[in-house]
C-alpha cells in the first residue's frame, strides 16, 4: 500500500498569550507559581459568577483567523460542553459549537512532492482551556490525582483542520507552519508548557479514522501518526477490521494505545451559554491589522538577501531564526548575506539543536564576526565550525564567551598559508608515507588525489584551505611523488 492511501485531519489547541484569563482577571502567567494561585469564583466556576468576555483574545483569535485567510463570521455563539471529569469543577466547557467564530481558510505547506499546498480548514473557535491533573501513581495503578485550576479559564482557540494531510511528515509541516504564523502574529508563545496541543486524526482510504488525543509536541505528532500508519496496515494485511475509536499517545515508548472507551466517550451534550451575548464583530474585522508573516518573509529574503528558497524557507520558520539572519546582516554586514543564509541554516540550526539551546542564546553581532573571519579567508570552513562550537560550548557551561578572533589565536586556527613552507613540508611527508595512493594515482585512481589530500589535512588539523591543498598535492603527483 502506497501513503496516497493515507488521510490526515488535525485539531489544533492553541494557547493565546493574553494577560488575563479567557472569563476573568485571573492572570495567566502562572508559571513559576504553585497550584491552584491563579484562581477565582469565576475560573472555579462557582454558583453565581457570570463570565466576562476578554476583548483581547477575540481579538487575538481574529488575528489568527484572518493570517489564516479564514470567513471570519459576523456573529457567532458560545455554548456550554457539557461533560464530568475533574479537570473543571462547573462540569461544563464554555466553548463555540454550532457557530464558531471563523470558517474555512487554508495553511500553504510544502507538500511531500516539494510542491506548495493548500491544507483547507474547517474552522476555527474560541474556548476555554480546563484545568490540569496530576495523575499520582501510573496508569495501571492510579493511586489518586491532583487538581490545578491555574490553566482552568485560559483562551484557546482550536484550528480544525480538513482531512486533507497525505502523510505524517505534512502534518509536522503543516504544524511547523501554524506555529510560525502564530509567532510573527505575536499571539501565541511556543515555548509555554502545553501551549499547543494536539487531537491527531488518522485513517487509511476506505477504513475508519482513528482520533490520537492530546499530543504536547510537534514531534509527537509525527511519531504517533508513524506508528498509527504501520499498526493500521498491519491491521489490514492481516484482514482485520480498523476500529474507530480514541488512542492515546505514550511519549516516551512512541506508540498509541487504546483509551478504555468510558473514559471518552464523546456524549457531550450542547446548549447556548446563558450568560454571554452573541459575539458580534463584523465592524471590528477591517481593524484587525496583520504583520508580515512568514510566507511574504520568505519571498522578501529571497529577493532582498538573494537567499535560495530552501535557506529562505528555514530561515524564516522560526520568528527568532528570522531575527537573528537579519540581525547578523543589519549595517555594515550586508555582504554576509549569502554566508550568513548558509551558516545559520545549515549549521548553527544543527548545532544548536544538537545542544538543546535556543537561538537567543546566540549574539548575532559575534556570530557575525565569525562570518566575517570566514569571509577575509583568515580561517577554513571546517575551522569556522571548531570556533562556532567553542563559543556554543563556552555559553552552555555559563562560561565566558570568546570572540572568534580569540579562539583563533588561542587553537591556533589560521588558515596554513601555502607559501610558509608547512603545508608543502606536511604534503611531502603524507606523500613519502602512502607508496600504495602514490602508485594508485599511477594507475589513474583519481581517488587517491582525495585520500592524500585527506591525510594531509589531519595533518594540518583542517587548517589548510581546501582548494590550494588540493593543488599543492596534485603538483607533487606530477613531479612524480617526489
Ligand atoms: N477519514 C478521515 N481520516 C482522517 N481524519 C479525518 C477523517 N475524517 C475527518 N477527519 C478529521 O477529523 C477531525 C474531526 O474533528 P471535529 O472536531 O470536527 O470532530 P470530533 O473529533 O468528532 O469532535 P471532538 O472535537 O470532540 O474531538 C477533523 O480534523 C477532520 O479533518
Ligand atoms: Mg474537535
Ligand atoms: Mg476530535
């Protein structure tokens, strides 16, 4: 079975990054606060209280709608989702059910065929996020829970996307994208615990959807999906039945599992919320102002900068990789541009994720620096990596950052000049030391050329430019190995 055969739709929670709660003045920067701080009558939900509309997440929320070229609807509804489970005490959601605050739209990804795609959306609405437990104990054996209503009342917005992904990779994409559009609009913080939150449904054509609930990272989302595919075609080469139902993700052994049906079972019952008016804000969406955002990003780095469209793309998927580029750029730097495009994208990305560290961590102006030594010739490329590590180890250990020129001095990392006399006395050794590539390159192996060129650079400890080793050696072939 090919992956045309696979179907995709996601539920997407997003956490708008308001001041206050969703119904109350409760604030919503809870984080270094202990359980349960965060609260009032309302977000408890206590007999009595009547919620109050926060007129910035609507707004935020229309912000989203719009970037996301959604109908935003002129009225739309709360109602109360009604279920039992601790995770909120008033027993009931407020949410939008019937009218929700947007509809349609599209997320444009890179499909797996390199070519852009349109992801259509259903909609998307506003809601409140419950609260959070704690299961103390494991899953087998629960022993009791706790209870934090600190998140309980904060706004979310769910993008419900159509089943139109082809493959789990599209759906990180369309994720990764949803997060940058979120990031520039300046409404959403990827970095806040459970700030995304995702209900990843998955079928094969023709067989039932399986729905794998409330999965914390991007990456998550791939992998459950992954192993959705495989178990579900194993299902099916084995003639057996596809089950609809809800699974579970288990993080840290990357499969689903079931989810023991009473615990989910979705017999939520709907009604109007009382206590809020219809919201109205059909004179309110022209107002709504947009920044660039990343895919009019990506066109003007690669008109601007002369970025390709690959580098353009990684650079600006990120808000903060793409402030970073154009800070490494800004001023007397511009010149660095196709450089500075190749060493962020595809270096410091890589060493940076293989540290754990974030952007921020990096200063553009240092980096640039680094950039600049590269482009005088002063070092080679693979000693511009040594330094770039050095000064990404030293800020992770806490230490003292060096500058490049710095660890230059201090390694010893100028580049080998061909006319000091080393780097032919190091060529000469490596040639008297291999007879056998001598008498390869004899025998017209032109791979011998790269071996000794190789050997010569351990030699050298990737201190000798590239180009002009690569003619120093080749001249001493000629010469007949001598
Ligand atoms: N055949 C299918 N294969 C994979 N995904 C599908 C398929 N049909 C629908 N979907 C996806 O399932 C999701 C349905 O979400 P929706 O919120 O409308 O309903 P729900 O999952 O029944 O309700 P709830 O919000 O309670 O989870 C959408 O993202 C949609 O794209
Ligand atoms: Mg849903
Ligand atoms: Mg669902």
């Amino acid at each position: 079975m090919i992956d045309a055969d696979v179907i995709v739709g996601l539920e997407v929670h997003c956490q708008l990054d308001t001041k206050s709660k969703l119904f109350c003045g409760c604030s919503t920067d809870y984080r270094d606060d202990g359980p349960n701080t965060h609260v009032c009558p309302i977000c408890l939900g206590l007999p009595g209280t009547m919620p109050a509309l926060n007129k910035r997440a609507i707004e935020y929320a229309m912000k989203v709608a719009k970037a996301l070229n959604c109908t935003i609807v002129p009225e739309s509804e709360f109602s109360r989702k009604n279920y039992f489970y601790p995770d909120l005490d008033k027993a009931y959601q407020i949410t939008q059910y019937d009218k929700p605050l947007a509809q349609g739209g599209y997320v444009e990804i890179e499909g797996d065929d390199g070519k852009e795609r349109k992801i259509q959306l259903t909609r998307i609405h506003v809601e409140e996020d419950p609260g959070r437990l704690v299961h103390m104990g494991n899953a087998e054996r629960g022993r009791y829970s706790l209870v934090d209503y600190n998140r309980a009342g904060i706004p979310l917005i769910e993008i419900v996307s159509e089943p139109d992904m082809r493959s789990p990779k599209e759906a990180r994409k369309f994720l990764n994208k949803l997060r940058a559009t979120l990031e520039y609009l300046g409404v959403f913080d990827s970095e806040k615990e459970g700030s995304l939150r995702v209900d990843a449904n998955i079928s094969l054509r023709g067989n039932e959807r399986v729905e794998v609930k409330n999965i914390t990272s991007y990456k998550g989302v791939e992998k459950a999906l992954t192993f959705e595919v495989t178990r579900q075609k194993n299902l099916i080469r084995r003639g057996l039945p596809v089950e609809r139902e809800t699974r579970h993700y288990l993080e840290a052994r990357g499969i689903t599992q079931s989810a023991r049906s009473k615990e989910t079972e979705n017999d939520y019952r709907y009604f109007p919320e009382p206590d809020l008016r219809p919201l109205r804000v059909q004179s309110w969406v022209k107002d709504i102002a947009l920044p660039e955002l990343p895919d009019a990003r990506r066109e003007r780095f690669v008109t601007q900068y002369s970025c390709s469209l690959n580098h353009a793309r990684t650079l600006t998927g990120e808000l903060k990789m793409a402030n970073f580029f154009e800070g490494v750029v800004s001023g007397d730097r511009a010149g660095l541009c196709s450089l500075a495009a190749t060493w962020i994208a595809d270096t410091l990305a890589g060493e940076l994720n293989y540290r754990n560290m974030g952007i921020d961590c990096v200063d553009p102006h240092r980096f640039g620096s680094l950039l600049a030594i590269l482009r005088a010739g002063t070092i080679t490329d693979k000693s511009g990596v040594e330094v770039l590590r050095v000064m990404l180890d030293e800020q992770l250990k806490g230490e003292t950052v060096e500058t490049p020129e710095a660890i230059v001095a201090r390694l010893n990392l100028a580049k080998t000049a061909g006319d000091d006399g080393a780097l032919a006395a190091a060529v000469k050794e490596v040639i008297s030391e291999n007879p056998k590539a001598i008498e390869d390159y004899k025998a017209g192996k032109n791979g011998a050329i790269n071996f000794l060129v190789g050997q010569v650079m351990k030699k050298t400890r990737g201190r000798a430019d590239p180009g002009e080793l690569n003619r120093l050696v080749v001249a001493a072939l000629k010469d007949g190995g001598q």
